[in-house]
C-alpha cells in the first residue's frame, strides 16, 4: 500500500459524476497490476471516522459506485445522506468499472478468456480498501454496505476478516437456489441502455408507475453509458463490463457460494424490496438461518421495491433503515 496516489479528476469518470467535496483515491489492488478507485466523503460533523461510524460500499453487477451510492438524485445521494448523519462515507470499484483499470483481457475477444471479476478476487479487492482505510483513517474497524453480487465478494472478505469489521449490511443479496446449471461465462459482455432499461422495469407490477421513471432514468443511463469512454463507438451505445457476477450469481443459484454465511459473526442486516426477484424473500430467509454466528441479524423487506431499490422513489425508506442499523452501538473491542 506504499504507492498510493491521491486523484482530484479523473478522465474514465463523467465529470456531472464527480462531487467537490469528495475526495478520490487510487491504490493497489490484489494484484498490484490492478488499480482500485476509490471515493471518500467525510462526515459532515467531522472526526467521526474514530468512533465506529466509517462505511465502505461496495457495489454489485454492471454500474459503479458512481451510478450507485454516489449517484445524486434531486442533488444528493446516498453517500451524501449518510455523511450528513455523521458517517465516514467510501465507496470502491471493482477492476472493470469505473475509475479501476480495466483488465487487460477485456481488450481481447470475449472467448478469449474465462469470466472476470469472480468473487473471491474481488474479496481481496475489497480487502485492499479496508485496509487502505484502517490506514488512512487510523481505526481499526469499517462497517460495509454490499449490494447484490457484491455481497458475495464482501461475504467472503467478512467471513475471514470479521476483526476489521463493525456491522454488514446485504443489500438485494444473493443467495443459493437449486435451479440451474452453471454455464461457462465468456470473460466479459457488453451492457446496452436497453437491458439497463428493461432490467430495472421488469420486476415492477405490470400497471404501476414506474418506480425508476424516464426523467430519472435517462439522465442515469446517459451517465452510465458516459463511464466507459468506448461506449459512443457501437451502435446502440454500451458498457463493457466483466462477467464474473454472472458466473458468481449462476453458480449460486446451482447451489454454490463462494462464502460460508456461518463464519460470519459480527452483526447483518438484510434488507430487500418486495418486487425483487434476484433476492427473493425465500433467499433471505435462507440466508437469515444459514447466519448461524451472527452476533446480531435481522432482515427487513421494503415495500415497493426492487433489485435496484437505491434508485427507484422509494429510495430513502432504504436509507433510514440501513442507517439505523449502522446507528446501533458498535460491538465492543
């Protein structure tokens, strides 16, 4: 971690993106030939970071933390209200996403190589932005908010590491299902406006208003599409992500996770939205008794809400109960 270097811009990220106040950095990943992003708010109160309140999101499949916790809605974003109520505010990118280098198999044909970005490499990448932060902010200890496949990468980190954490939080997590075969991935696929568009729509009841409507969503894909600086050169437009989350979630859901829920033991919230199909309510309860040691656990179900809940007009119900959670006194030392 000695070759750390502060960025205040950065060209792979779409300057409406960016936010005066934060703070960017770049450190080594795992491996050292991979760069991590990495993006800080500090608390709006200031020295918190001190007193258990430090938070470090990790994202979930195909958009940034610049298109999830970082993104402002109305001018402010979940990053933003969590600062304001006293946290320490990080959020990482995987390598392939946003401001982390891409891998160097990403320039070759898709076949070409077995699927990026699997989840116990991307533990270690989560490892590597602890400790950046244990170290930057001089504690000993940083509560996590995982979304979706990321929760499998953060599971697996906890499930070694729970001596640098205070609280966990899954968000729309995965869990096992006995209905698949795990295929072979190619190493990466290209995620178009279109998918983004009829991904989010289609859990929603067929009737509603969209919980993630136009006037906000193409600002947002407009965005997304402007994180990948090759996007504008197909037709339609897209981003270029690894594929490892796929693989991770079709392995899963063949029954094999790549963490042991037990091994966990400090406190987890589990948190969904009704309509959410990729994190069923059968997929919580499962993974609210497989957490056997958790020193705490609870599972919460918003409703009208999906897999992209952070997004949607329901979105501060989910800051609320996430932030209480993060609220309760940190277990002792």
């Amino acid at each position: 971690m000695d070759s750390l270097v502060t960025t205040t811009s950065d060209a792979s990220i779409a300057p409406a993106l960016t936010d005066s106040r934060e703070e960017q950095f770049r450190i080594e990943g795992d491996p050292k030939s991979l760069t991590l992003f990495l993006r800080h708010l500090p608390a709006a109160n200031g020295g918190m970071h001190a007193l258990g309140r430090t938070v470090l999101f990790v994202h979930g499949a195909t958009f940034p933390s610049a298109l999830a916790a970082a993104y402002k809605f109305g001018g402010r974003s979940w990053m933003d209200e969590l600062a304001a109520a006293g946290f320490d505010v990080w959020a990482l990118d995987f390598p392939g996403y946003g401001g982390s280098s891409r891998y160097p198999e990403m320039d070759e044909p898709p076949l070409s190589h077995d699927a990026l970005g699997r989840a116990p490499e991307c533990a270690r990448q989560v490892g590597s932005a602890v400790e950046f932060i244990r170290k930057h902010q001089e504690i000993e200890r940083v509560s996590i908010i995982a979304h979706s496949w990321g929760t499998m990468a953060a599971g697996l980190f906890a499930s070694d590491h729970q001596d640098r954490l205070d609280r966990l939080v899954f968000f729309g997590p995965i869990a096992i299902r006995h209905n698949g075969v795990p295929q072979r991935s190619p190493a990466w696929r290209y995620i178009t406006s279109e998918y983004q568009w009829n991904r989010f729509q289609a859990e929603a009841p067929k009737g509603l208003q969209p919980v993630f409507p136009h006037q906000e969503y193409d600002p947002w894909i407009a965005a997304y599409l402007a994180t990948d600086p090759s996007s504008e050169d197909r037709t339609p437009p897209s981003v270029k992500v690894p594929t490892g989350p796929f693989a991770d979630i079709a392995a899963a859901w063949s029954g094999s996770l790549p963490y042991d829920p037990s091994r966990i033991v400090g406190p987890v919230l589990l948190v969904r939205g009704e309509w959410d199909a990729v994190s069923s309510a059968e997929d919580v309860t499962w993974l609210l008794y497989a957490l056997t040691n958790a020193a705490e656990k609870e599972a919460v179900t918003l409703d009208r809400g999906t897999h992209v809940m952070h997004l949607e007009s329901g979105r501060t119900r989910l800051y609320r109960v996430v932030e209480s959670f993060l609220s309760m006194q940190a277990r002792e030392r």
